[in-house]
C-alpha cells in the first residue's frame, strides 16, 4: 500500500478506491496554497515547476482531472475525516464510559 494511503478503501463506480491519509492531503493543500502564493509574488521555474508537480499528486490522491476538482475533493476528503474522527472519539468516549461506570472528561 502507498505511503499516503492509510488503509481505507471506499467505492467509488463499483471500483474500490485507496483513501489518501488526510495528514498528506493536508500537507500538500498547504504545500500548493504556498507554492501559488510565491508564485504570484515572484515567478520562478522552479516554483513553477514544484506547483505543477504538487497539482499532478493533488490530482492522483484524488482521482480527479484538474487542479480545482483535486482541491474540491481533498477539502471534501478532510471535512469528512474530520466528521469521522469525531464519531471514533466519542465512539471510544462511549466505550471507555462502559468500562469503568465513570464519565470521562472530553
């Protein structure tokens, strides 16, 4: 498995997909708005070239065709991370509750 996929598959046209580790989308979100920032102050081919590349990797991660559909799907992808990451801690809040009879801070 990839490095940047952590081991969730969804389905996606009958096909099961790899879901990209929300901490790497993140990080090349971050990478791209940067990129885009420095370009727009001072162009260089370097900078240019790096944008291009990190735009291509958005547009794998994500299955999509352009730069704007890859940037819509990673903050997709993260908004329903975090709504997921949410129901696991109070899923494991819920579970620990059970264990001891006591509540736990949160």
């Amino acid at each position: 498995m990839p490095d940047w996929a952590h081991g969730s598959k969804i389905e996606r046209e009958g096909l099961a997909v790899l879901v990209p580790d929300p901490k790497v989308v993140r990080g090349l979100l971050t990478r791209y708005a940067s990129l885009r920032i420095a370009l727009a102050e001072r162009e260089t081919p370097e900078g240019a070239r790096e944008l291009e590349d990190v735009s291509y990797t958005l547009c794998v991660m994500t299955g999509t065709r352009t730069v704007d559909e890859a940037v819509q799907a990673a903050d997709a992808l993260l908004v329903a991370g975090a709504g997921k990451e949410t129901v696991q801690q109070a899923e494991t809040v819920q579970q620990t509750e059970g264990e001891s009879g006591l509540p736990v801070p949160v």
